[in-house]
DNA sequence: TGACCTTCGGTCATATACTGACCATAATTC
DNA sequence: GAATTATGGTCAGTATATGACCGAAGGTCA
C-alpha cells in the first residue's frame, strides 16, 4: 500500500521516540544494562513493536552511534568554507572536535573504547565496518585539509599526509582521553582547548616546518 | 484492552482532527455541501475511520455546535464573578454575547436560523433537544441574573423574571441578527456595542424601573 | 414518466500496526 | 551443576485504519 503523509510521519514519529528513549538510556548505562523492554516502556510502545521498528537490540545502538558521528562528521565539513588558511582549518577542525564531544562524552568515551578495544568489543561485523568506515570519513578530512595545504604551497609538498594526519589525529583522542579517563574530568573546558591548541600549533609546526602565526582570538567563537 | 496513554493521547488527536477539519469545512460551506470524504480527507484519515469515531455525519455536527455553545455558556457564568451588582452583570453578559459572536458569525447564523426556523431543520430529534436544553442553559443565566437582583433588593419583587429574560435575550439576538443578515455586516463592532449598551440600559429601566448607573467607562475590556 | 447517471452517507472485508505472553538461552544464585 | 532469573527475540491474537462497495436520493434527458 501506498503510505500517506500521516502514517509516513507517524511512523517517522515511532522510530524517533525508540532512538530517543534508547539513546538516553545507553548514554546513561552502557549497552549491557539497558533493556529492550525499558526503551519500549519509555517510548510508549510495546517490545513487540520495537522489534517492528528495528531488528535488534544492536541495531539500535547502531543506529545511534552511526547517526551521532555522522552529524559530527557533517560538522567538520564546515572546516573548509570558514577559511582558507590550512593552518586554521586544524585548528578549527580541533574546535569542532573538541565542542562535538565535550556536548557528547559518552558517544566519545564508546568511541574510544571501541577504538582501542576494538577486537573485545562484541559488535556485530557489520556495526564494526560501519564505526570504522564512519570514522575513518572523518579522519578524511584531516587528511584533505593537509592536502589541501600542499596543494595551495602552505605546507611543503614531501610532507607525509598520511602520518600528519595520525599524528593531529593521536594529539586530539589524547587530549580528549586524558580528560575523560582520568581523574581529571574536571579538568576545564577552556585548560583543554588551550592544551589541544598549543599541541596542534606545535604539532603543525614539526610535521611542516610552517611557523604557525599566533592568534590567540582564533578560537572566539 | 486497557487503553495506555498514547494510545489515548492518539485517540483524541484524530477526533480533534476531524472535527477541526469538518469545523472549517460546515463553517465555510453549510452542512449539507460538505461530504464525510472530504472531511476525512482534510484530516488525513480515511472515511471508514472517520465512522470510527463519529457514529454519523450530524453526529460530527452536533458535537461541533454543542461544543461551540458549551464554551459560550461557561464564558457566561464569568458574570457571576466579575460583579456583585445585577445590571452590570447584565452588561458583562452582553458584552460576552457579543463578542463570542462577533468572533464567530456562523454559529450565530446557524444558531439564529434554527432557533427561527426549527421546523425547517431537518436536525434529529436528539439534537434538536440539545441544542435547545443548551440554548436554554445560557438563556437561564439572564434569569439567574434577574432572581439574584431581586435577592439582593436591587431589583423590585414583582418583575417577571421570564418576560424580562426574554426581553434581554430578544434585544441580543435582535441587534446583532441585524448585523448579520441585513446588508450591514460591515456595521462596526464599536457601533453594535454601543447600541446594544444603550438598549440594555433602556430596557433595564423599562423592566425594572431602576435608574443604571450611567458608566461610561464599563465595556474597556 | 421512467430509464439512466451521479453523488454521497454509511458498511464491511481486508490490510496494517501494535501488543504482551511465550520461548530459548545465557547469566546468576545457591 | 541444578535451579532460578533475566532478557533478546518471536508470533498469534487484537486493535485500528482503509477504501471498494452498496443502496438511496436526486438529477438529467428523451
């Protein structure tokens, strides 16, 4: 049958209160503790029919995990109309990185687990090949702003992009891991974008030989 | 089956749905140029469930009007509240009459024209009872006013409480059929008030032989 | 006038959506 | 390691929605 209008957006309406119900409580506690009947009890909506919306447990959380570093991802992309600069295109890209998951610990503390854990992690093949090809996407991106450097002749061209990349890549997971697993959670916002910009100006400055110019207003947003 | 909150919640919206569309629908193009399939259209449901919730065509009708004038009827009794005095009270009904009316002409008009013409409607018995039990409920409240004025000695003992509820009531709906089904529907608001202010008063001394008070300044909302 | 056509209120068989008791299995308890 | 509990996932049963269909009423035309 042909679905109107109504039932597209109630359908629409039902899945987002699944992911909804879901995302809040995963974030709260961890996969494992969360049950389906609980999603479906905050979602107003029976197990029965949860199961209607998604085929399982793990493809919820999927879902969530896959949607929250899309949107991320999308994020990032901003790097390269706000300047031309691929200097500042890091640094902005650091800004956004380090916004996204100050707003979002739990995805990233998943994240990185997943990351560093990622053989004990009981995914399924498919969310694993999706996590990874989602992420590398954005890794992409730091990849392409050094190109981009290259290409322009900022940064001279036998620069290697691929360990650059890893290299800015290690320096922000680092930062943002340190702060999250740690005892220092409460360690301030603003210790830690000044932290993560004097490494990346540093960083840019070893990888490239390029002499970053201070700006310190940069970061206003 | 114990109905839970969404489910109820989702009830209620489709009756709302339909009798907001089919509202629109009877108000803008009469009761009979209006089909069910067009209601149901409007609201995004089929007519089968249309028949759902509404056991007939009037029956959508009837619920339509007699919420209508069950709204009107609870602003009335505001006159209870804003005065201890009779023929402000009178007033402040009449002010509520006009404006409830004012703000919405096809009820009146559907309203006048079955009240002058109920043989003509062909309404089934059981909303002809309604419409008149609840036309009475608001016409009792002119009584009530007139009683309470006696009660409290502001009003002489021996006026007929019925002929003047009925006068009062007659002026109403005469000063504003007026307006509605003469060519002066561009009659200005402010110039029904007025003339409906200076009829009451009239008749109020007429009625009762009591002087009103000549306050200018009472209808400023 | 009466045969034909159109429209529309209302019905109902079918389709879609939702539910929670149930099952198999894995974790936990004793 | 048997017994109990907890939970992901299934499915038969129920509730809700749909639109093709029907009959009546009114209109049209010859």
């Amino acid at each position: 049958m042909e679905l109107n209008n109504r039932k597209k957006r109630e359908k629409e309406q039902r899945r987002k209160a699944i992911l909804k119900a879901a995302r809040k409580q995963f974030f709260e506690r961890g996969f494992k503790a969360v049950t389906v009947a609980s999603i479906a009890r905050k979602a107003e909506l029976s197990k029965g029919t949860v199961y209607l919306y998604f085929k399982s447990k793990e493809e919820i959380y999927a879902q969530i995990l896959l949607n929250d570093i899309d949107k991320f991802h999308e994020r990032t992309l901003d790097v390269f109309q706000k300047s031309g600069i691929a200097s500042e295109m890091l640094r902005h890209f650091a800004d956004v990185y380090i916004d996204f998951f100050l707003n979002d610990r739990e995805l990233f503390r998943i994240l990185m687990i997943f990351m560093l854990h990622i053989d004990s992690m009981k995914f399924s093949e498919e969310l694993n090949k999706h996590l990874i090809r989602t992420t590398n996407k954005t890794i992409n991106v730091i990849e392409s702003i050094f190109q981009y450097g290259i290409d322009k002749g900022e940064f001279p061209p036998d620069i290697n992009v691929r360990q650059s990349r890893n290299a800015i890549w290690g320096l922000l997971n680092g930062v943002i891991s340190l702060h999250l697993f740690t005892g220092k959670e409460l360690m301030r916002e603003q210790k830690i974008r000044s932290s993560v910009r004097v490494g990346l100006d540093t960083l840019i400055e070893g990888l490239t030989g390029v002499q970053v110019m201070d700006n310190k207003n940069f970061s206003s947003k």
